[in-house]
C-alpha cells in the first residue's frame, strides 16, 4: 500500500525544513562575527590564518565539551599573546613554533588554576568579585574594543554607518527570524555598498585555492621562549572572569555556579593548548559573539558548536576563507561598533540589576576600575605590574586587581 503523507505532516516537514536552516544560518552569522578578529591576530604574529581559524572552532568544541554543552561561547584569537608571540619570533629568528611551546605551557598553567579554583570553591570568589567590581569590568571590556571599531570605521564612514543603522534598524525594528539576522542584513547591505563604490577587493578569491590544508606545525620548547609568553595567564585570568560573567549576563544564567569557573577555566586552557599543539594562537572566549547573543536573543549552545565546526571545514576550505576576507574593513568597522556598544550596556545593566548601594565607597571602587582600565586605551598612561621585560599585567587586568584590593579594604565589613 501507498503511504499517504498528510497536510499535517508536511507542514511539519516544512516547519522542520525550516529550523534547520534558521540554525544554519544563525550559526553563519557568529562565523562572521568571530572571523575578522580571529585572523587578525595570525597576520599581526605570522602564524598562519587557516590554522587559527580550525583551532577556533576546535578549541570551541573541547570547550563545550567541558562546560557540559551549556555555556554559548565561541573561542577564537587572543590579543593579549600578541606581544609575547612577536618578542619570541624577534628572539628565535621568526621561528613561532618556539612560540606555540609557550602557548601550549600557558594553557596547562590555566588547567592547573581551574583545579585550584574548585578547590577554593566559587562562593570565595565571588565575594572578592562583586557587582560593583564585575559590572564596571565588563564595561571595561566593551569601550576598550570601542577604538578598535573606530580605527576600521575611519577608513570610510559612509560605509560604515550604514552598516551599523542597518543592523541597529533592524535589531530594534524587526521581528522574528529578521531581527535576528540583524548582523548578515547590515553587512549584506555595507557590502553591497562597499561594491558599488568600487572598495570591495576580490584578489582574494580568485587566488585561493578551493581546498588546502592548513600549516600545522608542532610546537619547540625553550624555557626563555616559555618564560615570556607563560605569565600572559596573569593578565587574561580576570578577562576570562568577566567575558564568562558577560555571557552569563546576556543568557540569563550564572555559568560561574553552573557548570562552574573551574570548567571555564578547563575547556580555555584545553582549547589553548591545542592551539599551541597545532600552531594556533591562545584562545579566549569573544566578546564579538557574546554581543551576537545579546542581539539575536538566540542562546542555543549547539548554534555555536554549528559554527565551530563551520570554522574547522572552513580551514580547508580556501575559496570561502578568501571570499570572507573581501568583507571590507568599514563594514566590519560598523558591526564591531554595535557589538562592542552592547557589551559595554551589559556592564551597566549588571550593576543596574544587583541593586547595589550607590555610596561613596562602591562609586570610588567602579570609578577605579574604570579609570585604570580605559586609562591605556584612551590616554596611552600604562599602568602596571611587570611581569617580565615583554609583559607587564596592565588595562583590564590591572584595573580587576585593583578594583578587588580596593573593595576588600572599603567594604571589609
């Protein structure tokens, strides 16, 4: 006999049909998201693009895998290694896999502090790390990257800010599944600009190749090269904290409690060592994608798993890698700015939401932070504590300290 398939059962088909390119198409907007900030950092140090950007999306996956598949993260480049990766190739005559050994060590040193944060347990730190210290970081967060947008912004305007009206017209003003693409809709559109005004550059395409495998390259270790790139852990730990409580912030949940710190710090460290096993940069959780959740209003943890492995095929994959660099920089420049500008709203509306007692005590601590945390970005002053001659603990991380030392002594009681 036939088998008869009712109306019913092919609008759930369809329906079906439908989710599952919603979901694709979400997760290719984080892809966009991460991309731009993800090769950066292998063109600024020379390692290669293609490696970090299938050690992003693997890195994400080992992530999740340790925070039980419930924190929405994607992991990609880290800025803070910059310096130390570009003082080992001065020093070992451009030979970064010297580098990548010191990647790999700093990432088991982030292993070692995930074990002894849940032997500390999470109540202690957050008695050190209260609102008025965290909300105040996040912001911190946000208005340092703000500069950033600004620098690929400048180089046309135009383009940029119809971009970010775009995406800001449609995040406010659209519904459902539009609102939600408020990101691929404004740069779809600054794209489209950027070619009729004859910026968009298609060399990229033409001369990559459609599949290529990327430059993996195992790692040396050299105790010199380890001791400069190592201590870089200091300054990202309280980073971590915060991109973690950001996430947490724009979800709605407490991923400090549950899965815990402890396996933040685990599925980072993990993610980073691989990295450095296989010639990626550090990885650290992306502000960028965070700002996408709090756009979308999508947190689905499995979208970014979706992308992450979009990211791994996508190191294979030449042709796509080099039709996402045409993207033109004023375009991601417009995006970056509403991005970064969401981050920093979540900082106040954490210290908004905990209802702390605005007294001189909590002002002086927040204008602390703030101060010591924009002040390198903004007025070139860096403030710190040196680690070694390449590294000192500066900007965010030594405004959180700070900021932790500052509201144990005034709010001691």
């Amino acid at each position: 006999m036939e088998q008869k398939i009712t109306a019913k059962e092919l609008t759930i088909q369809e329906l079906s049909i439908w989710e599952k390119t919603k979901r694709v198409i979400l997760a290719i907007q984080h892809l966009i998201a991460m991309f731009g900030a993800t090769v950066l950092v292998p063109i600024l140090t020379g390692l290669d693009p293609s490696v970090s950007i299938f050690s992003a999306g693997l890195g994400t996956m080992i992530f999740h895998l340790c925070t039980k598949k419930k924190v929405p993260v994607f992991l990609g480049s880290s800025f803070a290694f910059i310096p130390g990766i570009l003082a080992v190739k001065q020093v070992y005559n451009g030979d970064l896999r010297y580098a990548q050994g010191g990647i790999v060590v700093a990432g088991l040193i982030y292993i070692l502090v995930s074990f002894l944060v849940e032997k500390i347990g999470v109540e202690k730190i957050r008695k050190v790390l209260p609102a008025q210290v965290v909300g105040p970081m996040i912001m911190v967060i946000g208005l340092n990257l703000v500069p950033v947008a600004y620098g690929s912004a400048k180089t046309n305007f135009i383009v940029s800010i119809v971009t970010l009206v775009t995406a800001v017209s449609v995040t406010f003003l659209g519904k459902g599944l539009i609102k939600q693409l408020s990101i691929i809709i404004g740069v779809t559109v600054g794209y489209i600009l950027s070619a009729g005004m004859g910026i968009v550059d298609t060399a990229a395409v033409k001369t990559s190749p459609l599949l290529a495998v990327p430059n993996f390259t195992l790692p040396k270790f050299d105790v010199a090269a380890i001791a400069i790139i190592a201590p870089v852990v200091l300054a990202v730990f309280m980073e971590h904290i915060g991109d973690i409580t950001t996430n947490g912030e724009v979800v709605g949940k407490d991923f400090i409690k549950d899965p815990g710190l402890n396996r933040t710090l685990l599925g980072d460290g993990l993610a980073t060592m691989v990295a450095g096993l296989i010639g990626g940069p550090a990885n650290t959780t992306y502000g960028e994608n965070t700002g996408v959740l709090a756009i979308t209003k999508n947190y689905d943890p499995s979208i970014l798993r979706m992308t992450a492995v979009f990211a791994m095929i996508l190191g294979f994959v030449g042709k796509v890698g080099g039709f996402l660099k045409t993207i033109p920089v004023p375009v991601m420049g417009g995006i970056s700015f509403m991005l970064y500008s969401m981050i920093a709203l979540i900082g106040v509306q954490t210290i908004k939401n905990s209802k702390i007692e605005f007294n001189i005590k909590n002002i002086i601590i927040m204008a602390t932070v703030l101060i010591l945390g924009l002040m390198p970005t903004y007025t070139g002053i860096n403030i710190g504590i040196p680690v070694t001659k390449t590294v000192s603990i500066s900007g965010l991380s030594f405004a959180a300290i700070v900021g932790v030392v500052v509201n144990a002594v005034l709010n001691r009681k």
